[in-house]
C-alpha cells in the first residue's frame, strides 16, 4: 500500500506487522490418555479463581489475555450451574469433584466467565495439579468426575 505524506512530495510506505504466540500443552498431572477423547464443554464463575493459583495473569500489553492453568480440578456450583474450584469445605456444590480443567484457556482481563474442557474421567497426577490436591477429601459420586488420582 503507497500513500502519499502530508507535504504530497514523498510516497509512504505502509507496512503491516503481525505477531503470533503459540502455547504448547502444558499438562504435567495427566498421567493417561484414557478419557481425554471425551472431554466436556463447561463455563467457570471467573470470580471464584485466584492469579497465580488458577491462572497466570498477563503481564505483557501485546498479550493482554490472562491464562487459565490445564489440571484446576473444579466443582459445580449448584445455585448457577457455573464451575468453580473444587473445595471440600465449600458448600454451594464445589465440594463434589466435577473433573479437571483439561486445556490452558486465553480469557480477557474482567471476563465473568469463562468456557474450557472438563476432563471428568480419566487418570491423573495428584501430586502435579496445580494449587494441590487432598485426594483423601475426594467424596465419590456416582454422578461426579470418575478420575482415579496416582
């Protein structure tokens, strides 16, 4: 693309630039393959994560977005069908273990919620989920994730 500049006297050059960032699958804690053909599309309550336990806030303002860590393990919260961290002492439905998040997730700073894939069966790494996890404190569920902790 030519333009010309203000005075008419000299062509400009108009050069667009482009970047791209690439993340690789981080994904220490899955410890197999089984179950991850089957993942669930779930949406989790941004207000109930922490920077720096849940997800990566964004320090670069070309990269503006915040990362959602693959392995959170989460709870559905049962007054909003929302996700949120699995807690064992909560009460509003996270104390029953749903799956974990399977994918890194790109959210926008502020977002309310926010989509990712829920690996609910499956084998996993207790000792490499991100923020831990007291698998002793695991209530099974008939109806609740079916991922067998090594």
């Amino acid at each position: 693309m030519t333009a010309t500049s203000q005075n008419g006297d000299h062509p400009l050059t108009v050069q667009p630039i482009t970047s791209t960032v690439t993340y690789t699958a981080n994904r220490p804690w899955l410890a197999s393959l089984h179950g991850t053909d089957q993942t669930e599309t779930v949406t989790l309550d941004a207000s109930k994560l922490a920077a720096g336990t849940h997800y990566v806030a964004s320090t670069d303002p070309a990269q503006p977005y915040s990362r959602l860590l693959s392995g959170i393990p989460l709870g559905r919260i049962t007054a909003s069908g929302l996700y949120g961290p699995y807690d064992p002492a909560a009460t509003d439905g996270r104390q029953n273990l749903a799956g974990l998040v399977f994918d890194e997730t790109l959210f926008a700073p502020g977002q309310p919620k926010i989509p990712c894939a829920l690996l609910w069966h499956g084998v996993a790494r207790a000792a490499k989920i991100p923020g831990g996890i007291d698998t002793t404190k695991i209530t099974l569920s008939p109806t609740g994730a079916q991922i067998r902790f090594v």
